[in-house]
C-alpha cells in the first residue's frame, strides 16, 4: 500500500504543476523597439533604439536624449532606466531616448590622427566627418519626422564617444542643445581637438549648455576633460553654459551611469 500512496501523491504533485504551468501567460516585457534606417551616407544601415516616455502622445513635444554607444547590450538600457526614474519622481522633463548602435565605434567617433600611435591603434580610424554629417543630414531629420520632438535635444558620449561629442560641439555647436560630456578621449592626435576649441564660435541667438565630467582615469584624461571645460569658459562666449564635475569614486568602466544621473539631474534643476 505504501508504494502505491506514494506514486498517487507524486502523480498528484506532478498534476498540480502541469497545471500551474498551463496556466501561466508570459508576455514579453518591452522597454522600447528598434528603427533601422538606410544611410546614403555611411552606405549602411543603422539601427536606432527608441525609448518612448510612460503615455507618449503625437500631439504632445518631447526633449530627445541621443545616446552614443547605444546599442541593447551597451549603454541603452541602464540609461533609459535613468531617464525613466527621473520623470516618475519629476526631476526631468518625460522625454525620448535614441540610442544609436554602433557599427564601427573606432572608425565612426574618431577624426583622422597625424600620429603613427594612433593610427596603429585604430586602424580604422577617421570617420567622424561622415559620422556627424549623418547625425545631421539623416538621424536627426529622420527623428524629428517620425516623433514628436521639441527643440530640446541632448548628446551623451563617453570615451571615443566623449570624442566626437566633443568633435560635434567645435565643429557644430547648434547641432544639439545640451553636451554631455564623459571622460573624452582627448589625447587622439596629440590633443589638436583641444586647441581647435579655443576658436568655436556658436551662431548668434543660440545657447549651448556643456556638462563635461570625469572621474580617477589617469592624468591625462582626467586633465584633458578640465582643460576642455577651462578652454570653454575662456572663449568669454556667454552663449556657452559648462560646467566640469570631477568623480573620484568613479573610474572609466562606472563612471557612465553615475555620471547621466548627477547630469541630468543637474541641467534640469529647477533653481
């Protein structure tokens, strides 16, 4: 008798959850969705990242945030967690995320090097011309079309990425509202970038705000991203709005995620 009671209660147990299983639904939890856009320019296709805030509406405007390094396994999704905290408690704006994944991070973030170092580090290196004239011709167009956008836009990079913000703000200061700036790989080519920022200039009736920033990453980067900040304030530019925000406790692998806290925390204060 007792082998039998034992194998009706397993058949039992074993009843019991296949129909807890059969009666569970799973959905997939979705964070954004993906556009994929044909670029004359790069002679690529390229895929966007798009986070749409809680209750997006067309006949509504909304701030775009234009994340470099975006792809799903890169920087996208623990930055639009940030952003989605900060509009559920109300420090910021409810506004749109596009992170643009890369194809060639190295040949698109990086302007050609005269030194040997350089090129023999990257050799693909050179490609941010192209680059940013396809954020300005193609991506930014393409976003400003397809959703409902203000003229509040701003860019995140860090790194390679801090580079050709960095390239995208001297050669192109009204591109976007907002530079957010992170431990900019200023020594590519023996720091011309940093010389060339001496003499931008923004259009008149523009404002460009810069919030540049780096933590314990070495002399020299921690250096270069202050000089950056310093060169902008001595242009006596009064359309220019930096700041500089040195993170100790952060290095070049944390520093990210703590620093678009802190930022966007910052830029939209109500104060």
């Amino acid at each position: 008798m007792k082998p039998i009671l034992i194998f009706l209660v397993c058949l039992l147990l074993s009843a019991n959850h296949l129909q807890a299983q059969t009666n569970t639904h799973q959905t997939p939890f979705v964070l954004g969705h993906t556009d994929t856009i044909s670029s004359a320019i790069l002679g690529e296709r390229r895929a966007l990242n798009i986070y749409l805030p809680d209750g997006y509406v067309k006949d509504s405007t909304y701030p775009v945030i234009y994340l470099l390094d975006g792809s799903a396994n890169e920087d996208f999704v623990h930055v639009v967690g940030i952003v989605q905290f900060l509009t559920m408690i109300e420090a910021m704006p409810k506004s749109i995320v596009v992170g643009i994944a890369n194809v060639d991070r190295r040949r698109d973030f990086t302007f050609p090097s005269t030194i040997e170092k350089d090129r023999k580090l990257v050799p693909t290196a050179g490609g941010s011309a192209k680059f940013i004239s396809f954020m300005e011709e193609e991506l930014l167009p393409y976003i400003q079309h397809t959703y409902s956008t203000s003229a509040n836009t701003t860019i995140i990079g860090q790194s390679l990425g801090g580079l050709v913000a960095t390239e995208m703000l001297v050669e192109r200061p009204s591109l976007f509202s907002t530079y957010l700036i992170v431990s900019p790989s200023l020594w590519w080519d023996n720091e011309s970038l940093l010389i060339k920022a001496k003499n931008m200039s923004i259009p008149e009736g523009k404002n460009t705000r810069v919030y540049v920033a780096a933590g314990s990453e070495g002399k020299q980067m921690e250096d270069n991203a202050k000089r950056l900040y310093t060169t902008l304030k001595a242009t006596g530019n009064e359309q220019i709005q930096s700041s500089f925000t040195f993170m100790p406790a952060e290095n070049h692998l944390t520093i990210l995620h703590n620093c678009v806290y802190k930022a966007l925390t910052e830029l939209n204060s109500k104060k």
